[in-house]
C-alpha cells in the first residue's frame, strides 16, 4: 500500500527500498544512489543520527501495542492467566526482560526466528503463546478480531519507542523528491515520533540501555 500511494503523488517510478529487506545499510544504499528512498521502521531510527539524511515523512502510525498470540484451544487475555511453566515466544529483548520481571511463573523463548516461522510454531504447540506487536500481526492479517490474538496494554507490556510508525528517508539534496514524499506525511505521527526521541535522549536511553529501562 505504500508502494501504490507513492505513485498516486507522483507518476515516476522510484527506486524504492525497505531498509530490512536491502542487503547492505539502507542509509548506505541512498548514500551510493541505489535507491532513492527506503521505508524504515520509526524504532530503528530513534538513536541514530546521520545529518545528511532527511526524513521526507512519517506514514500515519499503526497500532503500537503488543499483543498476546495464543491457541485457539486455549485462548488467553493475559501472560498472567497463563499456566506455570508455559513458554512464550518473543523475538524481542524489550519484551523478554519485560515479561521474565513481571511474569517468573513463564518461560521465554526469545531465539532469532523469522516471525511467520514464530507464528506457525506457536500454532503447532511448540509453545503456548507469543508476543508480537500488533503492527507484525496486522502485515500478516491478524487483528483483534480474530479470537487468539489480545492486544496489550502499556502497564502490561511497553512497546518499544517508535513502534509502529515507519518512515521515508532520502538525501537531502533531493529538494524535488522530498516536496512529493512530504504529501504522505503525517503531523501527529511525526509528533509523537519527535516526542519520543526526545524523551529517549533525556533518559539517555540508548541501544540496549533502551530494553532495560
């Protein structure tokens, strides 16, 4: 869908990337002219700082919540309603140290795993439930309509700064391409991404500091 609004604001075909798809850096790739603008996930770009990069605009945010993925034989609306001993999935460190401090009847899996991967062996019972933000759900289909999955709120779960929200980057030389970027861009999602930022550098939480906050 983003792909199809950047052609609604301008007919010319861009060299678009997804900063986690592209082999190298994403802000390298612009840096040598492979592309023209990357989309990059808002979290990854809260303690980075490259001058020479503009951020055109900030698409308007999803939902930032994490959600709770269980079984449908044994739905659940809580870690804490979970049995002792149960496993939950989580690829994220944010969420491991989160869940092990408030939830120590639970066991936690937080090996690398291709999300989907997560997803179907949680579906096979290879553990009782996952977290994952609701914005991965929703690229996969999965909302809070369907009956295993139940959003989290912040006292439960904090997601991670910037979750949800996903920029457009591109150098800043590009005066043209930037006015037409600019026409996706969101004011409140630009807002409370700035906001976020900002309060992450008065916290000076940074990189893994971040998740242990």
């Amino acid at each position: 869908e983003l792909f199809e609004d950047l052609q609604k604001v301008h007919h010319a075909r861009f060299r678009v990337g997804v900063g986690s798809l592209l082999k190298a850096s994403p802000y390298d790739a612009i840096r040598r002219g492979d592309v023209d603008v990357v989309a990059v996930r808002m979290s990854d770009m809260l303690d980075l700082s490259v001058d020479w990069l503009a951020l055109a605009a900030v698409i308007s945010r999803e939902d930032p919540r994490e959600a709770l993925v269980t079984s449908a034989a044994t739905v659940q609306t809580t870690l804490a309603g979970l049995p002792e001993g149960a496993t939950v999935y989580t690829g994220s460190r944010l969420r491991t140290l989160q869940i092990k401090a408030r939830h120590p009847h639970l066991q936690v899996d937080s090996g690398l795993t291709d999300f989907q991967k997560r997803l179907r062996l949680q579906g096979e019972g290879d553990f009782e439930a996952c977290v994952a933000s609701m914005a991965e759900l929703s690229s996969v289909g999965l909302d809070e309509a369907d009956s295993r999955v139940c959003p989290l709120e912040a006292d439960e779960v904090m997601p991670c700064f910037g979750q949800g929200s996903v920029g457009l980057v591109c150098h800043p030389n590009h005066k043209g391409l930037i006015k037409i970027i600019s026409k996706l861009d969101d004011p409140d999602a630009r807002l409370c991404f700035n906001c976020e930022k900002h309060l992450l550098g008065r916290l000076e939480l940074f990189g893994g500091a971040a998740a242990c906050g």
